[in-house]
C-alpha cells in the first residue's frame, strides 16, 4: 500500500488537473471577459465637469 505522503501528493495533483480542466471548460463556454465592460463610461471627474458647465 502506498504511504499517506504519496497518496496526498497524488490526491494534489489530480485536485490540480480537476479544477484546471473546470476553469477552462467554463472559459470555453462562457468566455474569459464580461460581456459588458463599461469602459466608455465618463468617470466621477469628467461628470463633475460637465455639472459646472
């Protein structure tokens, strides 16, 4: 029988390969980025310019 230091570097590894394996089969159905980053938004300074206007 294999030792309990074996067992847990083995039970690591595979946890690794597992939530890798979950991570990319989420990125490959549901994409890396949000669909809707707000990146046009003005920001706090630039409405605040636009008040005083």
């Amino acid at each position: 029988m294999a030792s309990a230091t074996k067992k847990a570097k083995i039970r690591r590894i595979l946890n690794l390969a597992k939530a890798a394996k979950k991570r990319k089969n989420f990125e490959k159905k549901f994409g890396s980025t949000p669909k809707l980053l707000p990146l046009d938004m003005p920001n706090a300074n630039e409405k605040a310019m636009k008040k005083a206007e």
